[in-house]
C-alpha cells in the first residue's frame, strides 16, 4: 500500500504541473492571438454609425418622456398633498430645530 504523505506528495506536484501547463497554453495563445489581429482602425461604417445614433436617439427621446412622466407624477402628488395638508400647524407641533440643522419642508 501506499504511503499517505506520497499520495499527498504525488497529488501537489500533479496539480502544480496542470496548473503551470495550463498558464503556458493561455500565454502561448495570448501571444499568437495578439499577432494575428489587425490593429483596430477605430472608425466604423457610416451606415452603421447612421443606424446606431437613430437608436440613440430614439432611446433618448423615450428616456425623456419618462422622465417628465415622473415629473409629472410628482407635481401631483406634491398638490394633493398641499390642499390636504393644515396650513399652520400650531407651535406645539412645530419641529424643533437643532442648533447646526436645518429643517426642510419636504
């Protein structure tokens, strides 16, 4: 039978090795990889540069409405609250400031 500290012996030194081949293909890939590619000219098709910025803008303009339909949603909810909401309230009601704070309406 074997000897437990040889399996454990035989064990790290064979996961050692699958880990270094396996760092060795992916660097000989890399570099292989790195050569072949034509450097990137970093301009594209004007047809397809056309057709992008038209879904860019159409994203936008949705983006917007939504945007003014929260705003819209809010100013509402802002007057609801106005007309139900007592005027004054009376002085024992008040908030207390602390000194270095300040109390905001909302």
């Amino acid at each position: 039978m074997i000897n437990s500290d040889a399996i454990e012996s035989v064990a790290f030194f064979g996961g050692l090795a699958a880990v270094a081949w396996a760092a060795a293909f992916a660097w000989a890939k890399w570099l292989v990889h790195r050569h072949d590619a034509p450097p990137p000219t970093g301009q594209l098709p004007v047809a397809d540069t056309s057709a992008r910025l038209g879904e860019l803008e159409a994203g936008l303009d949705a983006l917007t409405l939504e945007v003014e339909r929260l705003a819209e949603g809010q100013r509402y909810t802002c007057r609801l609250l106005e007309e139900r909401l007592p005027r004054a309230l009376p002085a024992s009601a008040r908030p207390t400031s602390e000194p270095g704070r300040v109390v905001t309406p909302h």
